[in-house]
C-alpha cells in the first residue's frame, strides 16, 4: 500500500505541523468537534423539549376542559421537565468548561512555538508537540469526517487529532487521509 503512493514503506510520512497559527480556523475546528461529539446528546435535549411542550399542553388541556387536572399529567410533567433540565444544564457546563479549556490552550500556544510532528509508518501513528506525545498502533486508531474536518481517534485516549486541508495543505492532507484510511477504520 505504502509502495503504491510512492513512500518509504518503514516510515510512511512524517508531517510537520506548524501548530495553529490561525486561531479561529483552530477556534472553528474545536466548535465543530465540540458539537459533533454531542449530537446525540443535542439530540435527546430536542426530543426532551418536544416530550415536555406535548406534556405542558395536555396539562393546560386537562385543566380547562375538565376544570381539573390528572396527577398523571403533573407527574409525568414534573419528570421530563426535570430530565430536561438536567440535560441542559449538563450540556451548558460541559460547553463553558470546554471553551474555557479551549482559551487556555490557546493562551499557552501563544507562549510557546507549538510546533508538531505527526509521523505514520506502517505500524503505528505518533504525534508530538510540545504538550502531548500520543502513540497508537493502526488497529487501535479510527477517524471520521465531520463536514471539512478530518478526525483521527487513539482508542486508548480521550485525544483526538483535527485537521483541515487549510491548516496542513491539500498535498499533505490527501497524503494524511490515503494513509490514515489505508491502515486504521472508519468510525462507526
């Protein structure tokens, strides 16, 4: 696989990754992985929404068609909009605790020169920069696209690597996905 794009079969390719010099496109990548790791949760906060508008009318129908209310109603009511409330407040703090992360990491790229290595051979893939050194063989590794983002997982940790054509170049990104797509699996 490695002969058919031309590369060295013992160490694929090494990409040197000038770290991100455009903070919102880096800003933006984070926005969308943030989102993207909770549509499913966005999701459910939806569904919660619609669960309790349904219950509130029913409540309101009860009321004053019968002049009195079911307790089942209040029940199930009360429930949902707690679950819901939960879910929102869990969604907002996850959110700021995030992007509070985010400025912080920023701030320090700004401090250092983080510049980065991603190096693949035919066995594993290793990234190194000046916070992190993360090693995962191909079996252990999966990715996924999610709009123009390309996101490379390590099974084994919560890191996950993005990136974008605009930050490492068509040629290295194209380079970067043969590979990635040759060697690991597709997220599921």
């Amino acid at each position: 696989a490695a002969d058919e794009l031309g590369l060295d079969r013992a160490r694929i390719i090494e990409l040197k990754l000038a770290g991100n010099k455009d903070e919102e496109l880096y800003r933006e990548q984070l926005k969308k992985f943030f989102y993207h790791r909770w549509k499913k949760g966005l999701g459910e906060i939806k569904r919660g929404i619609i669960y309790v508008s349904v219950m509130l009318i029913l409540t309101l129908l009860s009321y004053f068609g019968k002049g009195e209310i079911s307790t089942l109603y209040i029940i199930l009511t009360t429930i949902l909009a707690t679950i819901l409330y939960v879910q929102l407040f869990q969604f907002f703090k996850n959110k700021k605790m995030y992007f509070r992360k985010v400025d912080e990491t920023l701030k320090e790229c700004k401090e250092f020169n983080n510049i980065g290595f991603l190096e693949l051979t035919e066995n594993d893939i290793f990234f190194k920069n000046k916070f992190i050194e993360q090693k995962s063989i191909w079996k252990k590794t999966n990715f996924e696209f999610v709009d123009n983002l390309f996101i490379v997982n390590f099974e084994n940790s919560l890191q996950s690597f993005l990136f974008e054509e605009k930050e490492i170049g068509q040629d290295n990104f194209n380079k970067l996905i043969s590979i990635v797509k040759m060697y690991s699996n597709e997220k599921k």
